[in-house]
C-alpha cells in the first residue's frame, strides 16, 4: 500500500529471518512502478519450510530495495508429522470416574476442558478483546482482553509463544473457556491466564495445574482434540512432553469437591443453540 506523497519506483525484497536473526530464506520480486494511493498485491512468497524440523517461529520482512521502506510480520511453522503417541499421560476430555481413578492411582492426566464448566465457574474466552468495556457496551457475547502467558514456562518448550496471546493462538480460540479460580491462592499463577474486563477483574485459567491426591492433573481450557489443526497438534504436543518430565510437579491441591464443581460437564439442551454468554 503506498499513500506517501510521489510515485515509486521500485523492487522489493523479503527474507525470513529465525529468533536468531538468521536468514532462513529470501528473495526477490522485480522492480515496478507504485502509483500514489495504489494497494495493490505484487507478487507471492514461497518457500520450502521442510528442513525445519522443530517448532518454530520465523519473521517475515518485506522491504523496498532503494527506500527506507520496511515491514515484518511473524508466522509460525510447526513439524507436518508428529511421532505417534506412545505417552503414559491419560488425556480425556471429561473429568470422570475414569479421570479420577487414575489420578487416585498417581498418574499424570490432561484434561482438554474446553466443553466443561458452567456459568458459574467457567466463561467463554475470545481471541478478539471486548469493545470497550461492558459497562458501556454491554451484551458482546466477549468479557476477556487478551491472554497473559508464561512463555518462558517449560509447558511451551515445544511451542513457541511471547508473554501475551497472538496470531498463532487465534485459531484455538474457538469454544476456549477460562476457569474462576477467585478463591485460590493469591500466589497461584495459571500457565496461560486470560484477562477479564476490569469492570468485573475475575482471575481466571485457561492452561493450568494442580496436585490431585497422589496424582497430577493439567488442565486446557483451549481444545486439542482437532489433530488436523497444527496449532492444537502442537500445543497437545508441548504439554505432554512437558508432563512426561521431571519439571511437573504441580503444588496446588483444591478439594476434590471444588475440582469436581468447577470442571462439570453440562449437557446441552436438545434443539437449543449455543451462544457465547456473559456472566453478572
């Protein structure tokens, strides 16, 4: 897009540069004249990503030859094929009798809580921060502004992420839900904290641990079921490597009865839509 004050002409280049700074690709398109208040799509970028082997996030930068012109954008490249599973973790989506068995026993389990929670222990999260705020602008369907994460946290070794939500998480995003942990320890810091609206300031969860009797339980608020979604795929990955290490070793320990309310299944009611909701 080029809305400056004369016409350019120019070429354009772009390379893909890792965390390192490192050139990992580049190229060029041929030089051509920009029309003052011109948007116009000049050309393609393809490169061959399958020498990365591990999870990786890499930045765009796209700039003009002869000018102080430059932009950069950030994309995130995950391995096509991931090894099969032969993990000792249990992964369920619900946390039943099962569940419950198992963490007696002292297994390790992950728990995709992205259909558990009701109104009152749960809220639905939204990539897209609410307008304003809902004082003002009530009725959204949205009540969160962003996702603050410990991204230096061994839970995100296998996937790359800045202390604050972005692209790569928006496409997890759908259905994710944040959990109301206003009761526990002012200390407890959730892997992964969505940020409610100020007006009403809940502390919520949406990757988070806890000691459960002998056993050690994780808990995503954000759905890893889908294998086809890398995003899912890779985030599934991470968190269980980090449970099959020596660094899980969570703390915390609720009640089996508040673990039991806060991560309840409720059935959808027959013929009813489901819409996002927004709690007093």
């Amino acid at each position: 897009a080029h809305y400056g004050t004369h016409d350019l002409t120019d070429g354009v280049y772009w390379k893909l540069r890792d965390q390192l700074n490192n050139v990992v690709d580049e190229g060029k398109i041929s030089s051509r004249l920009f029309p003052l208040g011109s948007a116009d799509i000049i050309g393609d970028i393809k490169s061959d990503l399958s020498g990365i082997t591990k999870p990786t996030k890499l930045t765009v930068e796209i700039g003009l030859e002869r000018q102080p012109v430059v932009n950069f954008w950030d994309v995130w490249v995950y391995p096509s094929v991931v090894a099969e599973n032969k993990s000792k973790v249990y992964t369920t989506n619900r946390l039943d009798a099962e569940a419950l068995k198992r963490l007696n026993r002292g297994e390790n389990v992950l728990l995709d809580a992205s259909e558990l929670g009701s109104e009152l222990t749960a809220d639905r999260i939204a990539f897209y921060p609410l307008y304003w705020s809902l004082t003002f602008f009530p009725g959204q369907g949205r009540n969160t502004i962003g996702l603050l994460v410990q991204d230096k946290h061994p839970a995100f070794l296998d996937f790359p992420t800045d202390s604050h939500s972005d692209w790569q998480w928006e496409s997890i995003y759908k259905g994710a839900k944040g959990f109301y942990i206003n009761d526990f320890p002012k200390e407890y810091k959730p892997i992964a904290q969505p940020v409610d609206d100020f007006h009403r300031n809940n502390k919520l969860a949406g990757v988070f641990e806890l000691k459960v009797g002998k056993g050690k339980l994780l808990v995503s608020g954000f759905s890893l079921k889908d294998e086809k979604l890398p995003v899912a795929r890779q985030l599934k990955t991470s968190l269980i490597n980090y449970m099959e290490s020596d660094r899980f070793m969570p703390t915390y320990e609720p009640s089996l009865d508040r673990l039991k309310e806060m991560l309840v299944y409720v059935e959808p009611l027959k013929g009813v839509v489901t819409q996002e909701f927004n709690n007093p």
